[in-house]
C-alpha cells in the first residue's frame, strides 16, 4: 500500500482519525450527562418562553481555540498561503505557458500549408459551433465570413457603418461616403494601403487615395488605427485583421461573440485561423 508511504496522506489520515474519536469521546460524554445531570447554578435575567441562561463563564479551552483560529486565519492568510510558493494552480499555469512556449517555438515559421491545416482545425473547434462548417453563419446567426474581409465588405462597412467592438473611437457611423466613392476607396485600401490582393477595380485606385482622408481621420492616415483607437487597416484583408478582430470580439446585432484574448488561442493559432478565415471569400 504504497499510498501509507505518502506523509501527507498518513498525516491527513491521522487527523481524520483523531476528529472521529474525539467527536465520539465528547458526543458521548454529554449525552450520559444529559440523561443523568440535574442542572444546577446561577441564572441570569434572560428568560426566552421559560428557558433561563446559566451565567457560567466561557471554557477556557474554548475561549483558546477560537482566538488560536483567529491568530491561524491571519497567519495564513497573510502569510501561509501559498502566493509565492507552490500551489496547483500555480503548477498548471506554468506547465500551460511551458507548452504554449514549446508549441509557439515549435510552429515558429509556418509555411501557407501548415497555417491552412492549423487553421481549419481552430476553426472547426473554436469558430464552426456559431460560424457554421462553411463559414457562411448558419441563417445569420453570426457574421457570414464567406463574405467579410473582402473588397466588397468595405463598400458594405462604408454605407452601413460599424460597431459592436469596444474600440475607443466606438463606432463608425454609416454612410460617409455614397457607393461610387467607397469601391474607389476599397480599391484604394486592397491594393495600395494593405496590399493584401489586386483590386478588381484598378482604375480606381487614384481616385481612393484622394478620398482616404475621410478614413484616415479615425483609421489614421497611415491606416495603422491611431494606436489601436480604430482597426488598422493597413492589414485589411491579412491574417492580422483577423487576429485583431478575434482580440477585440464582438457585440453585433444578431449576437455576441466573445473576446478569444483570453489564452484561448496563441497567437500563431490567431493568424492561422486568419490564414483560413480570408480564403473563405476567395472566389
Ligand atoms: C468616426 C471614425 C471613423 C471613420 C471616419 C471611419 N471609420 Fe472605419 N471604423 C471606425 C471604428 C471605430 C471601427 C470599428 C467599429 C466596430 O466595429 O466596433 C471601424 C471599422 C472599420 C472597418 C472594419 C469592419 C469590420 O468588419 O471589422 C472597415 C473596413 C472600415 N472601418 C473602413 C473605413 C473606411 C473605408 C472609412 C472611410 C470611408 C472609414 N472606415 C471611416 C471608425 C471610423
Ligand atoms: C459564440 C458564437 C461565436 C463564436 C464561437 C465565434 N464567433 Fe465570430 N461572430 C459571432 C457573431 C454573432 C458575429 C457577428 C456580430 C454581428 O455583426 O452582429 C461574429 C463576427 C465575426 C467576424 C466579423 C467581425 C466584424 O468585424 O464584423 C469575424 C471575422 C469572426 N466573427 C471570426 C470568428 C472566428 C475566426 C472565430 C473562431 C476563432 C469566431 N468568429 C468565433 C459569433 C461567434
């Protein structure tokens, strides 16, 4: 019984031990005195329905053992508790962060294929359950990602506006610009500011830049998002704009999803479920 060999548990046998027999030892001492003693002594002037009060003084012993649980509460709470020293929780966080060390090392320069791979995984984990398999949002339950990040979705943001993700600008409102001026803008944002694709309107291009100042107000006019005050879109399009999303969640009007800045995801499992995310609306 190797279990006997273990001091704690030997000791915390003990100790249940010693409870048992000294709750039965003192159980049974006063139920004899019960049934036998005639209460005898001096009352004091309460009387609750005709049951009195003896003035007797509190048990020395007694009045030891709760001042020595006070002075044991403040000890350990102040001192005893295992803050700086070991504690379970403390082990399971750091064996968390030796892993999550190990794993971002070990995928520290992916190749597309193995942000894909990696990227289908979260996806079909942490984003299918609301998302949908396809990404399409099952009938508006959450954002159809078949269509999001795309050129199209920033015409779609400029007439409809934004919000729902607690940046400090909070939201951007809905038709800064008419239809005509937001594809320019949008051709403008893929292809010069991101990079992130070729326009399908290349001829709008120049047009955009020159209306990007309307943007630039709160997105920067170095589109990097004014220290995090707006989405940077310089990355519009990239696995990033993604990550910043998923840090950031999001308060729509058809639901809520949560902030994935919680350990949930390490951060290449960010850009890989980002990687994913954008070739959902490749067409
Ligand atoms: C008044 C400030 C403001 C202006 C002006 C502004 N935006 Fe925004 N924009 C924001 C904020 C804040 C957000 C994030 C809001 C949210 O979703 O919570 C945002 C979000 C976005 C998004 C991301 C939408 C998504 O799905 O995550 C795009 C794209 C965008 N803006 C494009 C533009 C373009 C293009 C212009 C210029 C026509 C523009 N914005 C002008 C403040 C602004
Ligand atoms: C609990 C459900 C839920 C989960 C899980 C979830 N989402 Fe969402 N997501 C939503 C909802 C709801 C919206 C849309 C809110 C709205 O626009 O009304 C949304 C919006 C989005 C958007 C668009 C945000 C924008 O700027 O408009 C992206 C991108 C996104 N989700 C990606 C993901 C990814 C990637 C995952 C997995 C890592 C994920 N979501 C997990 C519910 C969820």
């Amino acid at each position: 019984m190797n279990w006997l060999n273990d001091n704690v548990n030997l000791l915390t046998l003990l100790g249940a031990a010693a409870i048992i027999i000294l709750t039965v030892g003192v159980a049974g001492k006063y139920i004899k005195q019960i049934k036998t003693d005639k209460a005898t002594g001096e009352l004091t002037g309460d009387n609750w329905d005709g049951i009195g009060e003896f003035s007797n003084p509190m048990p020395t012993g007694w009045s030891y053992a709760f001042l020595g649980t006070i002075v044991w509460a403040l000890w350990y709470f102040f001192l005893g508790y295992p803050i700086a020293t070991f504690s379970q929780i403390g082990q399971y966080n750091q064996e968390v962060s030796d892993y999550t060390q190990r794993f971002e090392s070990k995928w520290a320069n992916p190749n597309h294929e193995t942000l894909m791979g990696m990227g289908e995984g979260v996806f079909l984990v942490q984003c299918s359950p609301c998302h949908g398999i396809t990404g399409d949002g099952i009938d508006g339950k959450a954002a159809d990602l078949t269509t999001w990040g795309s050129e199209e979705h920033i015409v779609n943001t400029v007439l409809k506006g934004s919000n729902g993700q607690g940046y400090a600008l909070g939201e951007m409102p809905a038709g800064l610009l008419d239809k005509a001026s937001a594809t320019a803008v949008a051709a403008y944002i893929v292809q010069d500011l991101a990079k992130s694709g070729k326009s399908k309107h290349p001829e709008l291009v120049t047009q955009g830049k020159a209306l990007w100042a309307t943007c630039g107000a709160c997105h920067g006019m170095d589109g990097k998002g004014m220290g995090g005050s707006a989405p940077a879109l310089i990355n519009y399009g990239k696995a990033e704009f993604v990550a910043e999303v998923l840090n950031h969640g999001k308060k729509g009007t058809i639901g809520v999803m949560p902030k994935f800045n919680d350990g949930r995801l390490t951060n290449i499992q960010k850009i890989a479920v980002g990687t994913y995310v954008n070739s959902l609306n490749e067409e």
